[in-house]
C-alpha cells in the first residue's frame, strides 16, 4: 500500500467566460498528502483552495495536470474517487427538506451503512455535534450555524479513508469547535487522511500535520510547522496586557511597521521582524507605558508567516 493517499501534479484550472478575461484559479500545482496526516491547504480569498478541491473530489474537471486520490485517477476514475471520500465544501447544502437525523442516515445509506448499527452511530454523532434536540426538525429550519453543523456531522456517519473539510468550523461557537477539532485528531489516530482549508489560522497551527500555503493559485511555501518558521526566523511576536492601553500607543506601533498589530480588550499584540536587542528594548518601553499585568515574548506564529508571506508576494 502507497503511503501516499493523495497526488497532484502539474495540475491547472482556467476557467473561460465569454466576453471575459481567463481565470486561472490553479497554475501548476504539485504536492503529496501522505495517509494518515492532516493536510491544511491555506491562502487568502482567491488563492485558489476551493477550487482544488472541487478537483480533488471530482466535482471540478481540471484543465491540465494529474489529480488522484488513493491512486485513482480524479477524472477517469471518479466514481472509485467518490466511494472512498467524504466532503464538505462551502457552497454544500445538506438536505434541506429531511430531518437532521434522516441526513444522516440517508448519508450513511449511500455509503452502505444501514440499519442498527447506523442508527446506533447517528446517536453518537448527535450527541457529539449538540444535535440532539434538533434530531427531528427540518434542516432548512436550522441556523446557518446548525446547518454547518449537520454538513460536518454527516462526515463521521462513515469510515471514508479521505475527508475534506473546506471551513469545517464555519458557524461553530468556541466550545464545539474545540469539540470538532478533538474528533479530527481522533480520526487522524485512527487512520484518516484529512485535508482541510480555514481562513483561521490558529486551526491549521494546532491540527496540521503539513501545511501547503497558496496564492493566486501557486505554492508559496509547504512543510509542517517547524519548518514553515524557519522562513520567520527574526520574527517576534509580542502580547502585553495593560490594565488601561495607554493613549496614543498604537500610533506609536503603527509606525514600526508590523507584521501584524491588533487590540483585544486591554491586550496589544504585535508581531515584526527585527532584532532581538530591538524587541526586548521595545519590550521594556511598553513596560514603562503603564501598569502592565502580563507579557509574552515569543516566536512567530503561523499567521505571522503567513502575513509575512503574502506581503511578500504582493512586493
């Protein structure tokens, strides 16, 4: 057996619309997904995710290039493709006009799980997913966010060995997240290859075993996460906590010219790239700003590189 489960190479979308300039969605795509991992396939809006994979799950024909998924080729093999993946891509619905239970048993069904033990695993999920008193109502009643959860609730209905989760959390409050984000990891234990997109970063840091980073369609970076911080070696990122943010301080910041600068509360986070006696003395100054009551110090973190990436190709 490959330890490979998923292939690309080569691989280009144009779409063509009369009357309008190409869009090459994807432009020379290659990269690996090895079994077992969680794959995060990052970049801006545009950069072309999605897109992949619509390819990937044989939604999307490509235009050039080679796509398999477990060694089936995406385009002359897509039915295999089908039976061995399960999806949730943005613009999926679920099925508005049954239950949330009859989703999942319909979703098992087409899958090949049936009866009891169906049934005893779609207990289980809507429990896992805060589902339960929406067992019985109609999908299209449900919240967007409910919806969401019922797309992503589907995919443990069955044991595909290839998930992909395009902004899985979408619509989840904090605490079913984390919840959702415990159970992919369970699924990576138990074998499952996943490959995911989010536009929140700290998702891809804490559950991505590799990371391929795009933009306009083409590779920016690629590697797991150490190695994606060796690009931001020098990049510091530091969190101060004032009992009141003092006055005029982030125009003060602003003109460092950070990577990254927001306020959260009475929380300054900033991330830029310069020198360590440079941060530390920056460090000491914010010190002497206020009454302070915490502060870290500490390396980039993956949205650093990322913004650090994107300004990068944008120069």
């Amino acid at each position: 057996m490959s330890a490979v489960a998923i292939s690309v190479v080569d691989l280009v979308k144009v779409y063509a619309r009369r009357g309008q300039p190409q869009v090459r969605a994807i432009d020379g795509l290659s990269f690996d997904v090895r079994r077992g991992a969680i794959f995060g396939l990052l970049g801006p809006n545009g950069a072309g995710k999605s897109t992949t994979l619509k390819v990937l799950t044989t939604i999307v024909r490509p235009t050039s290039g080679s796509a398999s998924v477990l060694g089936y080729d995406v385009t002359t093999h897509g039915l295999d493709v089908r039976r061995n993946i399960s999806v949730v891509i943005q613009e999926q619905a679920a099925e508005l006009f049954l239950s949330v239970r009859d989703n999942l048993l319909t979703f098992a069904r087409f899958h090949g799980r049936v009866g009891p033990d169906a049934n005893r695993r779609a207990d289980e999920v809507l429990e896992q997913f805060g589902l339960v008193a929406e067992a019985g109502r109609k999908t299209m009643d449900l919240s967007g966010g409910f919806k969401r959860r019922v797309q992503v609730a589907k995919m443990l209905m069955v044991d595909t060995p290839v998930m992909f989760l395009d902004e899985f959390s979408s619509g989840m409050d904090p605490i079913l997240k984390r919840s959702v984000m415990d159970l992919l990891r369970r699924e990576r234990e138990s074998g499952r290859t996943i490959v995911l997109t989010t536009q929140i970063l700290s998702e891809a840091e804490e559950l991505c075993d590799d990371i391929l980073i795009v933009n306009k369609g083409r590779q920016v970076a690629r590697g797991d996460l150490p190695t994606l911080k060796l690009l931001s070696q020098g990049v510091y990122e530091v969190s101060i906590t004032f009992d009141q943010v003092p006055e005029g301080l982030l125009a003060e910041l602003e003109r460092r010219e950070p990577l990254r600068l927001s306020v959260s509360g009475n929380t300054v986070e900033i991330a830029l790239r310069e020198n360590e006696e440079h941060v530390l003395g920056l460090v000491g100054d914010l010190l002497r700003r206020g009454r302070v009551l915490r502060v870290e110090v500490g390396g980039a973190s993956l949205e650093d590189i990322f913004m650090e990436l994107m300004q990068e190709v944008r120069s």
